[in-house]
C-alpha cells in the first residue's frame, strides 16, 4: 500500500465533494472538510499562509466573503446575517486548503475532470429516466411552468451541465486515446441534447457562453476564419432549431411571455416563477438606489426586501425572495462598494499570472459571470459548492500547466 500524501487526499476530497455536489449534502461537507486536510497535510503551516497571501488569485476568492461579512457591522438582524454567512464559510478556508495542496499533476486534474463530467452524467441519466418515463405529461408542464425532475435545484444542475460540456471541450483540446475521444464526444453532444430537452434558461445561457468563449478560443489559436464562421452558423442553426422543435423549449418560451404579460398587470404572479424573480429584482434596484453607497447589510437583505414587496407587489411576500441576480444582490447588499469589489474579485483571475491564455479557466469563468446576470447563484449551499469548486479547482489546474 503506497504511503498517503495531500495528492491522493486532494483526489479523494474532489471526488467526494462532486458527489455531494449532485447527491448528498453531507458528501459536500465532507469533501471540503478532506481538501482542508490536503491543505494542512505535510505541516508547514506559516509557510504555507505566507505562500498563500501572496497569490491574488486565492485572495481574489477570500475578498468574496470579505465583502459580505464586513455588512454585518451595520446589519440589524444578526441572526439571518449569520445564516447567510454560513453559506459562505467555501470563500473563507477552502482558497488557503487549495493554494497550500502541492505537487499535484496533469494525471490527477484528469482523473478530476472525469470524476466531474463522470457524476454530472448520472444526474442526466436519472433525470432522462424520469422524461422517458411520461414524455407528453411532462412536455405539458413546461407549459405550467414546470420542469423535469433533476438530481439538484434544476438552475444549479443545467450550469454543473453546461460545465461538464467545457471540461469535456477541454479534455479534448489535449492528447487523448482513441476511445477517450470517442466517450468524450459522445458525452458533449449527448449533455448538449440534454440542456435542451431540459430548457432551464440559465443552462442554455452558460452554454451558449461556452460555445462564444471556443469559438474566439480557435480563431486566436488557429486563425481560423471558416471554422469561426461555421461554428458561428452552426450555434445559430441550432438555437433556431431547439425553438422550432424541441417540445419543451417551445413549452418553455410560451410560459415566459404569459408570465411576463401577469407580472406587467401585476396579476396572479406569486406561482409564476418569472413573477418572483423580477418582483425581487425590482426589489433589490430600489433598496440600491435608497442605500447606494454601503447597501442594507446582509442580514437586512430579506426583511428590507419583503418591506418593498409587501407595499408594491405584495403577493410575493414572505416567499424568502432575495434578489434574483448576484450582481443586483450585491449591489443591494454592498452597495457601490461592495459591487467594485464583487466585480474586481471575480474578473482579475482571468488576468493574473496569464489566466486569460487558459481555456478552461476562462471559459468556466464567464459562464459564471452569465449566471450571475440571471441568479443570486452564490446564495445556496449547492451553488457555493460548485462555484467554489469550479474556480478554486481551474486556478490548481492552470498551475499544473497541463493538458493544453
């Protein structure tokens, strides 16, 4: 039995905690309790925290939670400011855990990625079970608003989705066997059908995302002018064709207009799901606009925002509302500030020590940055979860200076 060290406790905490990303809670937990381990395995503490503070990348991930906690000095509500601040724990420990896991190499990051496109890839199959089970009943509840049955929050999953599709992309910019080819191109165009089929907007927006970011990837690289063209023509073949064709789409897109046609009359919105997201986004721009400066504090956020739903659209009170964009809600939370900060700390990544030249690494961040301007996506365990694990785990990556 070889002796253990932080890259085999590195593999397994990944491991686990993708697991726990699609199927239990507790594995999530775990899995991070494990890359702390990693981190701290071998000793050397100062010398890692030292090591640690001078990589702005890491720092980047730290300043997150930095923002939301420095609110708390001028929230009232304390105990919803600590709950919220829970969940955002990952941005405290988990960039010393990932910057202080040495030596690891281009095998690991790839048996990782195969994990991630390996656990997401259940969760499709479990969900196209239950499609293929009753096709017609559940292509007619997209048309109330209704979505296919998925492992996790369907919003989560379609982006875990979308970003199994960019490791797999990535996978196959490197050298691979035959037959890793052939799974891998399966597993793209087979995960790109699914997102389709299963039509959540945010999900198709962090793909689309996806293809933009590896089409300017190959016209940089190959200056390729008929590739770029092609994969242009196609992407737009293709989101004609899903509107046309797809049920749930079609399902998909009639719903939204019904709803936005309730929500501008202000009519029977509190089960519409589009209703509550601009009613809480409505929210947020207002309470921004009152305290623009610092916001309202974290632990204000949900009672400042059910004080304006309750005077403006007040069917959408006490549905635990936060506003339904991560940039509005942070805005709202952190005002001016806290938004620069927000922007500084997610998009510098990109740019230091050449993260820009990383496909993957940039890729994974814009789709974020998409499901930011739709979701408060950092506002749940599952979201904290797979955000932290998709950035904290490219940066590894991109040190290793593997695969591409």
């Amino acid at each position: 039995m070889g002796r253990i060290n932080s890259k085999n406790i590195f593999f397994l905490a990944c491991a686990i905690w993708i697991i726990g990303i699609v199927w239990s809670r507790f594995a999530i937990s775990l899995g991070m309790i494990l890359m702390i381990a990693a981190g701290l395995w071998h000793g050397q503490i100062l010398e890692k925290l030292k090591s640690f503070f001078t990589n702005k990348y890491y720092l980047c991930i730290l300043g997150i939670f930095i923002i939301y906690l420095i609110t708390g000095l001028y929230s009232d509500n304390q105990d919803y400011f600590m709950q919220r601040m829970r969940i955002k724990l990952p941005f405290l420990f988990l960039p010393f855990a990932f910057a202080s896991v040495q030596n690891i190499d281009k095998e690991t990051i790839k048996q990782v990625i195969y994990v991630f496109i390996g656990v997401t890839l259940t969760g499709v199959l479990w969900s196209l079970s239950h499609f293929l089970l009753d096709v017609n009943v559940y292509i007619e509840n997209y048309s109330k608003g209704q979505i296919l049955p998925t492992p996790i929050h369907h919003i989560r999953f379609s982006i875990m989705v979308a970003i199994s599709i960019a490791m797999s992309i990535y996978l196959m910019m490197g050298k691979l066997r035959f037959k890793e080819k052939y799974f891998v191109s399966a597993v793209i165009v087979f995960m790109s059908i699914y997102l389709h089929i299963l039509a959540v907007r945010s999900g198709l927006l962090t793909f689309y995302v996806l293809i933009i970011c590896t089409v300017f990837y190959h016209l940089l690289k190959n200056r390729n002018i008929k590739l770029m063209i092609g994969l242009v023509a196609g992407t737009g073949l293709a989101i004609f064709l899903s509107t046309q064709y797809i049920p749930t789409v079609k399902k998909k897109i009639g719903y939204t207009k019904y709803s936005l046609e309730l929500f501008a009359k202000n009519e029977n919105i509190r089960e519409l799901s589009d209703s509550r997201r601009l009613g809480s986004i409505a929210a947020g721009l207002y309470l921004a606009k009152e305290n623009p400066i610092i916001g309202v504090g974290y632990g204000d956020l949900m009672d400042e925002t059910n004080n304006y739903l309750r005077n403006t659209y007040p069917e959408l009170v006490d549905l635990e509302l936060l506003p339904h964009n991560q940039y509005v809600l942070t805005l709202t939370t952190a005002g001016i500030i806290g938004l620069f900060l927000f922007l500084l700390f997610t998009i510098y990544p990109i740019f230091y020590l050449g993260g820009y030249k990383d496909f993957l690494l940039v890729s994974s961040q814009l789709m974020m940055f998409a499901s930011f301007m739709v979701e408060h996506t950092i506002e749940s365990q599952i979201g904290v979860a797979l955000y932290a694990f998709v950035i904290l785990f490219c940066m590894k990556n991109m040190e290793t200076k593997t695969i591409t």
